[in-house]
C-alpha cells in the first residue's frame, strides 16, 4: 500500500498501520465540507494567479462532478484511504489528471481538516437549533393549555406549594431557551476561518484568506496561524453546550417517568411512545424518557474525552487531534436523536389534571398560604410560620386537612383566624394569589409564555399539542 506522502519512505505502509492511522470511517460524513471548502480554494488559487484560470476551472469541475457523486451513491469513500480529504484529492486526480495535483497548492490537511470541522459542527449547530424550536413550541403550546393546573411543587421530592403545570413547563422552556442562545453563541465563535493557516505558518504563496472566508460563509479569518490549525475550542465548547442541554432533557425525563408511576400517574404516554414488557403484562414503560436520561452519559463523557484529548497538547498539529471527531459527532446525534423523539413524545402526552389536583389536595401543601394569611392580620411571619406548624401536627394527629379544620379549632391557636381563612389557604386562591414577576399564577404564566414568544418569534398554536383531559 503506497500512502501519498510516502515520498521518502522506503517501506510500504502495513495494513494494520493504515487502518489504525485512519479517520475515513468517521470522517467521510465530512465530504460535502470538505469538497465546498476545496471549491473556495480553487477559486481563490485562480483569481489570485496562483493557478491558471483553466487549472481551476478544471479542479472545480472535477469537485463538482466528485460531490454529486457521492452525494448519489454513484462513488463511496474508499474505505482503505487515510481520510476524507486524502481520498476527495486523489479522486479528483483520478479524474482530472495534473491539474488535481495541484489542489493542495498553499494548503495542508491541517487547516483542510479545522476547517471541515467548522463548517461541519457550524451546520449541526443551525440543526439542532431548529430542533430545539420545535421543542419549545409544544412547550409553549402545553403551558398554555395547563396555565391553570394546579399540581404540588416539590422541593427534596416532599409536596412543597401549588403550582401551575403551565408555570412548570415554562421552567424547561427558559432552560431549552438558554441552550438556543449558548449554541447561537457558540456558532459565532466557530465562524471564523482557518483556512490559509496550512501546515502551521502560513504560506509564500500570495493567498487571499479573506476572499476564502467570505466565500464560505466565515465572519472572518483566524488571525494566528498556529492558532488556526491547533484550536479546538469550538469542539469543546459544542460539546459543553451539549452536554447542558442532554443535562435539562435528562432532568425533564427523569420528571416524566415520575410522572408516569401508578404512585403519581400525572401524565400517560401515547401509545407510539411507550413500550411494553415482554413477561409482565401491565406494565407500559416510559424507555423513551428514560433513554434518553440514559444517553446524557454520553454527552458528558465525550466532553470529557475531548478535554483529556487536548489537554497538553504542544502546538501546533498533533495526531491526537484526529480524536476529536468521533465523540462531537456522537454527542450531535444522540442530541439530534433525542430531540426528535423527545418533542413529539411530549406533544402526545396525556395530561391528567384530576390527579394532579387531587395530588395538590392533600401534604398541606398550602400551609404557606395559611401563615401569610397571619402574617397579613399583623402577626410576625415567625410567629405566624409556628402557630401553623402546630395546626398541621394537629391536622395530621386528627387525619384531617387544614381546609376541614373547623373555626374553633383554628380560633384555638390564634383569635386572628376569621372565616376569610379559608379563602386564603383555597389551592386555586393559593396559586392565584402568587402574582409576583416570574411567579407560578395563571396570568403571570401567560405573560411568560407571551413574551418568549416574542422574543423567538414563535406563534400561539404553531405545534400540534392539544389539550387532552382525563
Ligand atoms: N485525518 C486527520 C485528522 O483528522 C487530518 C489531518 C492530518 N494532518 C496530518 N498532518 N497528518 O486530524
């Protein structure tokens, strides 16, 4: 097997070397970038006189007829090449003859390959985005629908204070709205060229890198060459913006499989969504939830892979780096994976009010309310906080709640309790009253789900969620 740098080596390459020292198995979903940024090079390498215009005409050709082929079927990577960009030029050599070697002319694979990774991660950035969209809009839709379902709060998993499912599900979209802007962020950073950087130092050759960067869609040229072939922030920062948003999927999974117990059964999933059991007859599972709480192992681990990989490493270029592929590809599909099952999964949800309220009916979960009901008639919240506590131990002793509880009996632990008590300690009145910016009240979720329409610019009824009632 002859490599094509093998010019001063006199051994031919051993099979098990080839394959070991190769990136086509993982690298060759990179050809369409690695075929549109040759295409920018050839042109510039013609308008500036480096190549005739006949010579790039014919380069550009030839990479046009090499990129429909593939994108066809018609031509596979050769799966015995060194790497994509490898195979790409000795295929255009293959077809065009001497013009195809004069390709690399003020290029090496070392800014070939940190660019292909650009253009490749900058596309999965727009993907994943436009995914996390569609979330968001069934997000929006549902809490719309549930803005006044009273369900517990929890805090430490113990019924804390009624909440709105509205209010609840609005929480993940400001998390699913972070991550849109930390990727939106991530993809400005990754918008810069290295495209001239070659092997490490620039070249002699009179190259135009703002042309190439314009041409492909760059804010920029990368102003250090050494920089440009050894930087893989944008790897790693991808891959930590990844990692969060599998980090909140995971945590609203971990919510629905709750959701889904005989204990709580706030929620059942449409059957398309959920799976059976091979011996127990009435189970139905939620592995789509809990895959994908599974799967952001993955997203942390090929974080941290790629930080271990850079971590050290001399500038510029070194071999490691061939490393960085496969775990920011993995972390991209598992992510593209999820969210296209997750949203629909949630846009088929059954939503059972009746068991959230009744779930909210009893932990005295409006013992809050009856404290600040004291509070209000001039006791210190203190004092108040302690007579309620002592009402609930009494509740709890008699197996009663705090809205059964008679006058006398309230009258007992304060003279400031009246009969208004129990429309203060209401669970709707509760939810109501928590008007507060940001609060869990059925207006104040409706002007949060307002203006996160605004500032995405997503329409009211724009996902196919519908309410569903028990
Ligand atoms: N396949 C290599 C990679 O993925 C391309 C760059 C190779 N450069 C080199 N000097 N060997 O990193």
């Amino acid at each position: 097997m002859k490599a094509m740098w093998a010019g001063r080596f006199s051994k031919e390459l051993s099979k098990e070397l080839n394959d070991f020292n190769s990136s086509i198995p993982f690298d060759a979903r990179m050809y369409r970038q690695d075929i549109e940024g040759s295409l920018a090079h050839a042109a510039m390498l013609a308008a500036t006189g480096i190549l005739s215009a006949a010579e790039g005409e014919a380069i550009c050709s030839g990479l046009e007829s090499i990129l429909h082929d593939l994108d066809s079927g018609a031509l596979r990577p050769d799966p015995s090449a060194e790497d994509i960009h490898m195979f790409v030029e000795a295929e255009l050599t293959k077809r065009i003859g001497d013009a195809g070697k004069r390709l690399h002319t003020a290029r090496s694979r070392n800014d070939q390959v940190a660019l292909d990774l650009r253009l490749y991660l900058s596309a999965a950035i727009d993907e994943t985005r436009a995914l996390l969209i569609e979330l968001l809009r069934v997000l929006l839709d549902q809490a719309e629908t549930y803005a006044s379902a009273i369900l517990p709060g929890y805090t430490h998993l113990q019924r804390a204070q009624p909440v709105t499912f509205g209010h609840h599900l609005m929480a993940y979209a400001q998390m699913f709205t972070r991550d849109l802007d930390r990727l939106a962020d991530c993809k400005k950073r990754m918008s810069v060229s290295p495209l001239g950087s070659c092997a490490l130092a620039g070249t002699t050759f009179p190259i135009d890198r703002q042309m190439t960067a314009a041409a492909l869609g760059f804010d920029g040229a990368c102003g250090n060459s050494l920089d440009g072939v050894s930087d893989r922030d944008f790897v790693l920062e991808l891959a930590s913006c990844l990692a969060v948003l599998m980090m909140h999927l995971s945590r609203f999974s971990e919510e629905i499989v709750l959701w889904c117990s005989w204990e709580f059964r706030f929620v059942e999933l449409d059957d398309a969504y959920a799976t059976g059991s091979s011996i127990m007859p009435q189970k139905k599972n939620p592995d789509v939830a809990e895959l994908v709480r599974g799967k952001t192992g993955r997203a942390y681990g090929n974080l941290m892979s790629l930080l271990t990989v850079m971590k050290g490493l001399p500038l510029a270029y070194n071999k490691d780096m061939q490393e960085d592929k496969e775990p920011i590809f993995d972390s991209v599909d598992t992510v593209r994976q999820c969210l296209t099952i997750f949203t629909p999964m949630l846009a088929t949800m059954r939503v059972r009010t009746d068991r959230m309220r009744q779930a909210a009916s009893a932990g005295f979960i409006n013992a809050t309310d009856c404290a600040d009901y004291l509070t209000g008639k001039g006791l210190p919240f203190r004092t108040a906080y302690q007579i309620t506590g002592a009402l609930v131990a009494r509740c709890i002793q008699e197996g009663t709640t705090l809205e059964a509880l008679p006058l006398s009996v309230y009258r007992e632990f304060s003279p400031c309790f009246d009969e208004d008590v129990y429309q203060a300690i209401d669970l709707d009145a509760c939810v109501e009253k928590r008007r507060s910016y940001g609060g869990t009240a059925p207006a104040s979720v409706q002007k949060q789900i307002a203006s996160l329409r605004a500032q995405l610019g997503i329409a009211a009824g724009a996902s196919e969620a519908k309410e569903v009632l028990a």
